[in-house]
C-alpha cells in the first residue's frame, strides 16, 4: 500500500457541507426512478450478523480503529469482511489454475 495513501488529508470544505441543506444540493442531474426501476429493485437484507466474538486484537490496531472516530467495531468488522473476500477470491483463482 502507498505510504502516503494513510496520510492524504480531505480538503473539502466539511463546515460548508455540514451547513447545507437539501434544497441546497443540486440534483439536476439525476434521472428520476421510474416504473422500471421499480418492477427490477429487489430488496436486500443484510446477512445476520453474530453479536459478540472475542477476538484478540493487538492495542496498535484497536487504537488506530478507535481513532477514526466513532463505529470503530463496524469498521473492523468490514475490513474483515473484505479480507475474507478477498482470501475467498484468491482461493478460487488458485484452484482454477
């Protein structure tokens, strides 16, 4: 991973962002969802999740997650998740060799 990707700092405006409201947000662009949108959406559920796993993680890690702010849990658990994907799809692309 490039070093320098961890220390890019946001130059949007956030206080400007935060103040505005939707009226303020320019949605011309965006075609409106018709019927046919509609009659294809499926709805999708989240997988069940399992509420309490202890697994050790060493203070670094935690603390990085900790200092991203806040739902440092959810954050962990979706780095997992893209790691297991990502295992999953080597495993495949392994096999198929």
């Amino acid at each position: 991973m490039n070093e320098g990707a961890t220390n890019n700092t946001s130059k949007t405006d956030w206080a400007r962002i935060d103040a505005m409201t939707d009226d303020d947000i320019d949605t011309s662009d965006i075609p409106p969802l018709g019927e046919a949108f509609f009659a294809k959406a499926t709805l999708r559920m989240p997988q069940s999740t399992v509420s309490v796993v202890a697994v050790p993680v060493d203070a670094e890690t935690l603390g990085w997650f900790q200092a991203q702010g806040e739902g440092a849990e959810q954050h962990m658990a979706a780095a997992l998740r893209i790691y297991a994907e990502a295992q999953k799809r080597a495993a495949t692309l392994h096999s198929a060799s």
